[in-house]
C-alpha cells in the first residue's frame, strides 16, 4: 500500500514537473523563430507531453491499485464475519 501511495505522489509531481517544464521552457514562444529555436521548442514541447502523460499514468496506477487493495479488503472482511457468524 506505501508503494502505491508513493507510485501516486511521484506521478503527481512528474505530472507538476511536466507542467512547470512546458510553461517555463516554451512558455511564450518566439514570434519568427528560426529552424533551430523551432526544434528546440518542439523537443521541450515533447519532454513536457511526455512528463505529464507518464505522471498522470503512475498516478492513475496507484490510485487505482489502491482502490483495488481496499475493496479487496473490504470484501474480506466481511466474507470473514458473514461465514464467523457475527
């Protein structure tokens, strides 16, 4: 359960840090850029996507990992009294 929580805080701040990189580092983008300033934005551009996307995933994972984990505890927990008898 730590790993999963831990799994959904760094996917949250792979997915902050994405964000900050796209704002910061394309930010506004140059009026007429030349070739290389255009390249250059377009691989920030993708880091960024690639940050947010892959946050957002492990988030994604450990939430739903952790949903899973309490149903499935949950499910036990009453299977367990139903066949106790209290």
């Amino acid at each position: 359960m730590k790993l999963l929580l831990s799994l959904t805080l760094v996917g949250v701040a792979v997915a902050i840090g994405g964000l900050v990189h796209g704002g910061l580092a394309v930010g506004v983008p140059y009026q007429d850029p030349t070739p290389a300033q255009a390249a250059a934005a377009r691989v920030s551009v993708a880091i960024s996507d690639l940050a947010m996307g892959g946050g957002i995933a492990m988030t994604l994972v450990g939430l739903v990992g952790m949903a899973l984990i309490g149903a499935s505890r949950l499910v036990n927990l009453k299977a367990s009294s139903y066949f106790s008898g209290h």
